[in-house]
C-alpha cells in the first residue's frame, strides 16, 4: 500500500505560489475538508470522488497548498 511522504512526516514540500511567487503553506489532504468524518473515511474510497480521476490510480495524494501573502489556494498532487 502507497503512502503519502507528506501525510506520514517523511518529507517535507517547498513549493511557490503561481500568483505571487511566495511560499505555499501545506493545509493538509483535500479529502479531509469533505466533511467531519472525511478524515477518518478509507483513503482509497475517498479518491474515488475527490474529483481528481488519477489519485487512485497513479497513487497520488492531493493536498491544499495554501499562500498566506495572496490567499491563494492550489491543489497540487503528491506521488506516494
């Protein structure tokens, strides 16, 4: 079974804001703002409809990256 580097603290992501060039904030999986329970669901059930088609079957994560300089927010798809 995949894990997410991010999720488990093996990693850590440096990315850059496309709008203003700043660093992102890494908010977490989008699949854990579905819902109150959504964090506790199986993952793979979950990828099913985060609405992103290749989560499950390219074992991505995707996580919410958030810019506290602008507000933006940017989904960007993490390989486990």
């Amino acid at each position: 079974m995949p894990i997410c580097p991010l999720c488990n603290g093996f990693n850590n992501a440096s990315f850059s804001c496309a709008q203003c060039g700043n660093s992102l904030e890494d908010s977490g999986r989008i699949i854990d703002y579905f819902g109150p329970y959504s964090a506790y669901m199986q993952i793979d059930s979950m990828k099913k409809i985060d609405g992103i088609e290749t989560t499950l079957q390219n074992n991505e994560c995707a996580h919410l990256f958030y810019c506290p300089n602008c507000n933006n927010q940017e989904t960007i798809l993490i390989k486990e």
